[in-house]
C-alpha cells in the first residue's frame, strides 16, 4: 500500500510526499519537492522512489493525512458497552464502529463496579484482544476506579467507590495474563492507603490519574512522586479551586508536567471557555482529548444523564430517550446509525474544540494522538506518522470531515 498527499502531518511538520505501508506497518516516509499529476504517480514510484509499482497507490493528493485518534477514557460507544455489558461481545462492537468516528486505537474503560465485576471485564478484554476482528486496535483496559471518592463519584455508583486496597489490585494486576493490558487507572489520592497501591502500580508500568477526587494541592504534589501523572476528565468529578486551596482542579493547571484529559467537548460538562483557558496555561502539550462515552444506547436499566436533561429507559424495541421537557422517542438500539448521535462521537468533539478555541492542526494531533500515546506508554507504535510505527492514519478534508480511515494500514470499511 502506498498513500500520496500534499499534506502528511508527520510529528513537527507537514510534506508531501509518500507513506509505503508493509504488512501494518510504515516502513518508509519520502518526500516529494513537487505536485505530482494522478497519471504520473506510478511512474514516479516505480522510477524515482525505486519502490514496487505493483502496491496498490492511493492518491490523496489534496486530502490531508494525520495520525488516527486515541481513545483512553471510552466506556462504551454506539451499539456496544463495555461498561454496561461487560463482555467481549460488547467490546468488539466497539471495534467495530469506532474507526467511522476517526479513532483507530483505544482503551476500554470500566467504571466502579464491584471487584467480580471488574475481574470478569478484565477477562472480557482479554479475550477480546486475541480476537482477529476488524477495527479499531483494542490496546488495553483504563480501571476508572473502584478507588475513587464518593463525594465526588459522579455517575459512578457509589456503594462501589471504595478505599485502595492492595489485594485487590494485585487480584486485578493478575488477572490481565501476560499481555500487561492494564494501561491506566484512576485513582483518588487522598484515599487512605492509595500511595502503597500507587507505588504498585508505578512499579508494573500503570499509568496512575488523579480522579473523582477530594485531595488537596499539597497531597498532590506528594503523590506526584508515587505515579501520578495527570487527570481524569478535568474540572469534572473532582473538588474545584479557591485562591487559599488550589484543590484538583487548580493543581491540574498549576503542574506543568502532568497531563489534563478533557472528555468529549459537548460544552455541557465542561464550558468551551473553561477549556480554553486550560489549554492556553497547559498549551496542546499537556492536554489529552477522549470521549468518556458509556454506550448508554445499551443500557439495561433507567439512566438518567442529567447534564443532558434526559432519561435512556430500556425497552421492547430498543430503547425510549425522555426528555426532561416530557418528549420521548423509541430507538432501535442494534442499528448503529440509529444511535450515533445519542452521545457525541470523538471526532464531532475535535470539530467543537477547532470552533471554540485557537488550535491548528498540530495542536489536534497532540491532544487526540501524540498525548495519549505517550501518556499510556504505546509511542512507540502509535501517535504519530513514522517509520515502523503502525499504520494508523486518517485522511481528512480542510473541515476535518473524514474521508478514510485506515487501520494498521488497511482502508476500513464497515461492510
């Protein structure tokens, strides 16, 4: 496979040039110092590259080319929830779909669940990851607790936000089997006995951030040392700044070497000119952008979003959205179109953040590519356009519409 555009994003600059991708993989990268006419691109791979003439060329000429989205904080999406359902069922319906929506990577995420609950998601990932099933790349699991602080639980339910225990994690750590797919956790450090579970967790290569959390400025600044690099869907689910005690989310802005994740930018949880003020402190260097969908189409029981002023009720042919202002509405909840929009996708999300703030397009590959690929250890293979790094890439119009995406270095294609 050989992809030509003016405009491939690599790390720090633009080319034009071309992407050779071999069995997933780039392996080569050549710039191109001239417009090529669409005639002329096989000849010039075959006499000027010296490259095999006979791989399949994609011309992408005025299109652009970045790196495809990573998700880190994903529960569920469209007609799967991992979170809900706890399945692999549920995850690879996830795959399935997430590349439409520009994100070729993720973590699925779980919630405050009971440590049964937890233990069979992580089985559920597991057998998930040896699936050889189309669509996004499945990297590993993000715990979004259980310990975290009822005070500030959020939609997590609270008779399962408990203190850190370190049986318990080594009883999680265990069950991921060889393949380490324990990448994140959440975890409120102020909780009695979080440090002796950080320190274990920083031990094994899990990255640790601070959420749904009650610490101060101070206990922050200690348990920066034992792991913890960044936040959780920042400003929300965590105790908010005075000019005396700068709390979570003063310390989120105050620490320039930790990372602030923002969920999907609907600007309902997290007002667009908060935001903007965070990345002008932070800048795009220190800002991870995720979705936190739940996959709430699939769920079994009422759920009631109030941020959005409505009620998802299970029912006989899907499910009934109710509207706080008493409209309803019955959706059949196994048709992915039916329910894409019921929670904002990730790429919908970037449009809203490139409205609402000043960003270029190297501002977006950070947040949504190169940040969360360093964050969770995966740079190596994904976050940017490089040689043997995956091929994970989306081609894109000037509006940010998506016109392909490619999944280690396959076209994806829903049918």
């Amino acid at each position: 496979m050989i992809i030509y555009s003016k405009n491939i994003y690599l790390e720090n600059n633009k080319i034009c040039g071309f992407i050779k991708v071999d069995k997933e993989k780039i392996v080569d990268i050549k710039e191109c110092n001239r417009d090529l006419d669409c005639d002329y691109l096989k000849e010039y791979v075959s006499s000027e590259l010296k490259w095999d003439s006979n791989d399949e060329i994609f011309d992408y000429s005025n299109l652009n080319i970045i790196p495809g989205f990573i998700d880190i904080h994903i529960h569920g999406w469209g007609t799967g929830s991992f979170w809900l359902e706890k399945s692999k069922e549920s995850i690879l319906e996830m795959k399935k779909y997430l590349p439409i929506e520009g994100v070729t990577s993720f973590l699925a995420t779980s919630g405050a669940d009971t440590k049964d609950e937890i233990l069979g998601q992580i089985d559920a990932v597991n057998e998930a990851y040896e699936e050889n099933q189309i669509g996004a790349d499945l990297l590993g699991i993000h715990l979004e607790g259980p310990f975290i602080n009822k005070e500030f639980k959020g939609m997590q339910n609270e008779e399962n936000c408990i203190l850190p225990n370190i049986d318990i994690m080594k009883s999680f750590y265990e069950r991921q089997g060889k393949q380490g797919l324990i990448k994140l956790m959440t975890m409120a450090p102020e909780l009695e006995n979080s440090k002796e579970v950080a320190e274990f967790c920083k031990e094994k290569g899990i990255q640790l951030s601070v959420g749904h959390s009650a610490a101060t400025f101070e206990q922050i600044k200690e348990m920066k040392e034992h792991g913890f690099s960044g936040f959780t869907h920042t400003f929300s689910g965590m105790k908010g700044m005075h000019h005396r005690e700068l709390g979570v989310a003063g310390s989120a802005l105050y620490f320039d070497d930790m990372y602030c994740e923002f969920a999907k930018q609907t600007g309902l949880t997290v007002k667009h000119e908060i935001f903007d003020i965070a990345l002008r402190i932070k800048t795009s260097d220190k800002i991870i952008l995720t979705t936190d969908c739940c996959g709430l189409a699939k769920t079994n029981k009422p759920w009631n979003h109030y941020v959005r002023r409505i009620t998802i009720i299970p029912h006989e042919k899907g499910v009934m959205i109710k509207h706080y202002d008493g409209r309803e509405e019955i959706i059949d909840n196994s048709n992915y179109e039916n329910v894409r929009d019921i929670e904002m996708s990730y790429i919908n999300s970037v449009k809203n953040v490139i409205k609402h703030s000043k960003v270029t397009i190297f501002d977006v590959i950070k947040m949504t590519s190169a940040n969360p690929a360093k964050y969770i250890n995966v740079f190596d293979k994904k976050g940017s356009i490089d040689i043997n790094k995956d091929a994970d890439l989306l081609v894109i119009d000037n509006d940010f519409n998506i016109i392909d995406t490619i999944v280690r270095g396959k076209v994806y294609d829903i049918k």
